[in-house]
C-alpha cells in the first residue's frame, strides 16, 4: 500500500435530531463538516460556465414564468438562470428561525432582518450549485446512500430510524435528502476548486511547527461578526465599514445580544447561526487574529481586527490549553489495480459490486481477502492499523478524517488503482517530536483552505447575475 503525504480538516460530527433542519451551507469558520469522502478522481468534460455581473450586457434566459404566478408563488429573486420564490424563502426562514430560538431564546432578530440574511445564503448556495452542475460535477444514488447511512450512523440510528425521526419532527424525507445531495455537490465542488488548489511549502511548515510547540494546544471558542468591504474598496468605503463595526462593538460592550447581532448584521457565512464557530485551534486562526485573541479573556469582546477582506469582531466564549494532539485513524483498505481502458473498468464495476455488498449487509474484512489487491493487508482482511497524520496521500487522508466510525467511502480513484476504505476509529494522539511537522502541515493548511474559500466564495458571488425583485429584500444588500 502507498504511503506518502499530507493531512486535512474535517470530522463528522452533525447532530442532526436536535436541529430543526439540515441548513447545508452553513459552514463552520474552519474545519467544516465533510459528509462523504471527495468525489473519485475522473476526468470530466469541462462544461461552459457562464456567470454575470451586475452590470453585465449578457443578461441570463430565465425559464418563462407561468402567467397566474402570483397566485401560486412568488419570484422574490433571479439568480443567473435560476430563481428564488417566497415560498422556498419562507421555508428556509422558517426553518432558520427555529433553530436560532432553540439556541439563543429571545434573541431572534424582526422578520424583515431574517429574510433578508437568509435571501443571501440562498443566493450564495444558488450559485454554488449552479457552478457545480455547470462543471459536471454528480452525486449517484450510492453515494447519496452512503452519506446518509453515515448520518444515521454518527446519531446511532439506522437509516430508518434516521427517515422515520426526521418525519416524526414534521421534515419531508425528500428535501432532507435533496439537501443533502446538494451540500455534497457543494463539498466536491469546493474540493476541486479550493482544496486541490491549497499548498503548503516545506518552509511554511518548518517555520510554524517551532510555534506550534507553544501555541498547538491552545483553542478558542469563538463567535464572530464579520463586516465585509466591496470589491476594490475606495478609501470612504473602507471608513464606512470601519464606522459600521465600531458601532457594532459599542453596542455589544453595553450588553446588546452577540448572536441577535451577529444574525442581523454580519456578512460571515455563519451569520445565521449567530455567528458560532465553534472551537477553532489557535494554529489555524490567520497570524494576526490569533495574536490577539490570546490577550482576549473568556466573555469578552475582541478589539476590531482589520483583515484583507473586512473587519473582524470576535466573542471568546472559551479558551482551552491542552497538550497539542493529532488525530489518528485506524483504517482498513480495499484496493483495486487499475490502470487505463478496459482494466479500470473492470476494476469500477467490481468496486461498485463492492459497495452494494457492503450496503447489503457484507462484512469489509470478509470482501478485503476476497477482493483487495494488496497484498500488506488483503491476508488481514484489510486492516492497515492506526495511520497517522502525513502517512498516506492527500485524498485518502482526506477520506479517512472525514468519515464517522465504521463508515466506508466512496470509492476512490488515484493514479494506481481504486480504494475503498473503512474508518474503524479514531483517537488523539499527544504530538511528539515526529509528529510536530505533519501537525503544522495539517494548522497551515487548514488556515489557507479557509482564507482561499472565503475568496473564492466573494468572487463566484460577485461574478453572478443576481436581481432581487421584492424591494422589501433589497436594503441589505446596498
């Protein structure tokens, strides 16, 4: 079995049954959700992509409207060749709102501020899929499959108990698994698009795995308001954003409610769940931003922290110092060699012979010395043991993190065959002396996906035709 190199985000954790819907977007700040394993890496044909502007000449064809709309529902929004309706809006604001008020009773911001906040996530997801359906980018039933017996699984349930909770709690089965189609669409997109692209270099990691040692243990638990700037910010744009934010902090100082706040008026991608973030590694946090979160006590408001792309303004719920760690998967493969033509798809179909046995009910270690390829671990029905961070290539790693315990992946193409792989557990593992430089690697470059991902994600916004038609959703985007 191949065994170089590097590490990545990402653990299942989402507790479903206590939210009151699955909002897929809403990606924490860093190490966000990975539901299913990447995509297997096959060529796809590049697909036109055609996006607009504002100011655009080449306006998009949207699909005739049905001449009795308005009785029926309502176009609140035009989104490239796509639209949003007021009742796809009014589902999700619904949805949103109730989740906001399990959180934070009492502080769920006027109805006009919700809609607004949750028309831009909408648009932003628009976009998103769009860009993923444009560039070829599928999800087939196996995978959708997968993705939700893992869900099931990390909330101790079958599938269809998983099915049957979800219907007790008034959601339709159909749009819980649209929507998770979609956010694994969405997943592999930003994979191809973002992650892919996110290099760390050997002095990178050898410079901050000396800090490592003093800041590796160190987290925080953090909400956030996030005041962007324009594009190409004029000098009076950026005094404006800077007023805005100092605004913001007064009011929060003199005890106005973070999460009411952060709902109304930050432009961050977690705005809408009160601008949480959850624990985030110190490591992780751009330079400057931990820098001074480590003089900012628990409770308190940080300072207004300038960065490339707006103004920072943070709550430090909780600070944690622990001994640094990293996370180690014990893994089982399944490998199919496979190289060009007719042998790589012989080795597809027995891949998916493979995944429908397992779905059936088929042991892994059973079919691994039946069907793997490698000769280190086919004997021992697949088991590789604890891998550890930097051992095995980026995708796989990548898979191995992102799954729930006794989960199987996808299958995954590389350069020499197929794998299936199975996460038999995980563990934390103090960082000795070999594991500080894969542990920097893995902080790095889970900062530069997050720094890459909120430009990429500002630019495929900017780059879209969006035409808000109800004036009533329009004030917060001016």
């Amino acid at each position: 079995m191949l065994l170089p190199r590097r590490p990545i985000l990402a653990t299942l954790s989402l507790a479903l049954l206590t939210a009151p819907s699955f909002c897929w977007a809403e990606a924490p700040f860093l190490n966000r959700d990975t539901l299913i394993a990447p995509a297997p890496r096959v060529a796809q044909p590049q697909a036109e992509q055609r996006t607009f502007s504002a100011t655009s000449s080449q306006t998009p064809q949207v699909t005739p409207l049905p001449g009795n709309l308005e009785t029926l529902d309502k176009v609140v929004a035009v989104v490239n060749d796509e639209i949003i309706t007021s009742m796809q809006l009014a589902q999700r604001v619904e949805a949103i709102r109730a989740r906001l008020q399990s959180q934070d009773p009492g502080q769920v911001p006027p109805e006009d501020v919700l809609r607004r906040q949750v028309l831009q996530q909408m648009i932003l997801q628009d976009v998103e899929l769009q860009i993923a359906h444009r560039a070829g980018i599928q999800v087939d039933k196996a995978t959708l499959d997968q993705a939700v017996a893992n869900l099931a699984r990390a909330n101790n349930l079958t599938p269809d108990q998983l099915r049957q909770a979800l219907i007790n709690q008034g959601q339709s089965w159909e749009t819980f698994t649209a929507d998770l189609e979609n956010r694994i669409l969405v997943d592999r997109l930003t994979q191809q698009e973002v992650e892919s692209r996110v290099h760390v270099s050997p002095d990178e990691v050898k410079t901050f795995a000396s800090q490592l040692k003093e800041i590796g243990g160190l987290s925080f638990d953090l909400q956030q308001i996030f005041i962007a700037l324009p594009n190409n910010p004029t000098p009076d744009a950026v005094s404006a954003a800077r007023q805005q934010a100092e605004k913001i902090r007064e009011q929060l100082v003199a005890g106005a409610s973070f999460t009411r706040l952060a709902t109304e008026v930050s432009n961050g991608r977690d705005a809408l769940q009160g601008g949480r973030l959850g624990w985030v590694k110190a490591g992780e946090l751009p330079p400057s931003i931990a820098q001074i979160l480590l003089q900012v006590k628990a409770g308190e408001i940080s300072p207004i922290i300038p960065g490339p792309t707006g103004f920072h303004i943070f709550k430090v719920l909780d600070v944690k110092h622990e001994a640094p760690t990293v996370t180690e998967v014990k893994a089982a493969v399944i490998f199919l060699r496979a190289g060009n033509g007719l042998q790589l798809q012989e080795a597809e179909a027995r891949a998916r012979d493979i995944q429908r046995a397992l779905e059936g009910g088929a042991r892994f270690g059973e079919l691994a010395r039946s069907y793997s390829q490698d000769p280190a671990t086919a004997a021992k029905g697949g088991e590789v043991g604890w891998v550890a961070p930097g051992q095995l290539p980026d995708v796989l790693e990548r898979t191995l993190l992102s799954l729930a315990p006794d989960a199987v992946s996808d299958p995954i193409r590389t350069a020499d065959g197929i794998y299936l792989l199975q996460s038999q557990g995980q563990r934390q593992v103090p960082v000795g002396e070999q594991q500080v430089m894969a542990a920097a690697r893995m902080q790095l470059y889970n900062r530069m996906v997050r720094e890459r991902m909120e430009e990429w994600q500002r630019r495929i916004r900017d780059g879209a035709y969006v035409e808000i038609l109800d004036p009533s959703l329009r004030a917060a985007t001016a």
